[in-house]
C-alpha cells in the first residue's frame, strides 16, 4: 500500500472523528424545558387543594375529562376547553372548570365572582359529596382569583391554571369551598366523551 494513500486514509478517520465528538459535545449542552413525553401521551399535574370552611380536605375523584368542544350544544354553542375531575363510583367529590379560549390571553387573571356560566370567560363548579354542598365560582360572595397561564385546543388540549378563591354555596347558608393551587394538563385522550355539561 502507498504511504500517500495510508496518509489520506488516516486524515479521513481523523475528519471523522473530529466531526462525531463535536455533535456528541452539542447534544450534551441540550437541556430540556419540559417534561419529555411520548407523541400522544397524556400528562396531568393536578396540584388544587378543595377544603371546607373548617379546613376538612375534600377528597376528589381521579378520572378525569380535559378537552375541547362546545359548552353545551344548542345553549351556549361556543368552543370550550373542559376540565371535569370525577369518580365513577360517586363515592369522591368532583369539580369543573370550563374556559372560552375567544376570551382568554395568556396570564390573564379573572376576579370572583366570575359572570354567569356561559357569558364569562371562566367558570369553576365544587361538588362536595360528603356534605352534599355545591359551589361555584359565580355566586355572589365567592372571591379570589383565577390565573389562565397559558391554554390549546390543540390537539392536544392543554391548560395551564392558578386558582387561589373561596367559592360560595350555590345553597342559602350553605358553606364556602376554598380551592388553591395550579392545575397543569396536556391531554390528547379520554375516557369520556367531551360532551359533559357545565
């Protein structure tokens, strides 16, 4: 074999390998900003608390419903991303929030009470199975805020909410709830139809 050969040969693998260390050193400075999931998978980071006036946690059932569709055909025919958190055996407690997309930017805060279901932006319903109550954020006395970080139709549907209120009864002398944290979701599949009412 010609030394001039062997020279060109070995530059090569030397070109080579200059080339892969340099793409391994850019992929090792990569970092991820959120969580890396597989195409089509759901996350749900569900982080509200819902207690009564005298502190009681409520517990809240864990099937859950988030996505897009009309509020309710025929009565409010606009594009809704829903949120239902219920169990199937009735036993837990459930809540719903619904948001109007049309209405909503990116941090945008919204005050208690919000406007009638329908005609605000937001809404955010509390039934408390162990008591029987209902509350809801539209209810005269309800205060607090609620913070819409960021929101899709998608698909997927996601959400991404802060909740610091006390929801009054929907009942005369009923009971406030109180509901704190932040609900994140990117949801591409559910195990109910998004045709549940508000």
């Amino acid at each position: 074999m010609e030394p001039g050969y062997r020279m060109r040969a070995s530059w090569r693998w030397t070109l080579i390998l200059a080339a892969a260390s340099l793409m391994g050193m850019g992929c090792g400075r990569t970092r991820l900003t959120e969580p890396r999931l597989p195409p089509g998978a759901n996350y749900v980071a569900d982080g509200l608390a819902f207690t009564r006036q005298d502190a009681t946690p409520i517990p809240m059932g864990r099937t859950y419903a988030v996505c897009c569709s009309t509020w309710e055909k025929g009565y409010i025919d606009r594009e809704t991303i829903k949120i239902f958190f219920y169990d199937a055996t009735k036993r837990s407690s459930y809540w719903k929030m619904f948001v109007i997309p049309d209405e909503v930017l990116g941090d945008s805060v919204f005050t208690f009470p919000t406007p009638t279901a329908g005609v605000g932006p937001v809404a955010i319903f509390v039934n408390d199975v162990g008591t029987g109550n209902e509350a809801s954020g539209e209810q005269a006395a309800s205060s607090g805020t609620i913070t819409i970080h960021s929101f899709s139709c998608g698909p997927p549907t996601q959400i991404d909410a802060t909740v610091d209120a006390v929801l009054a009864s929907e009942f005369a002398g009923g009971n406030p709830i109180r509901v704190q944290g932040r609900f994140t979701a990117t949801v591409y599949t559910n195990s109910i139809a998004c045709v549940f009412g508000f």
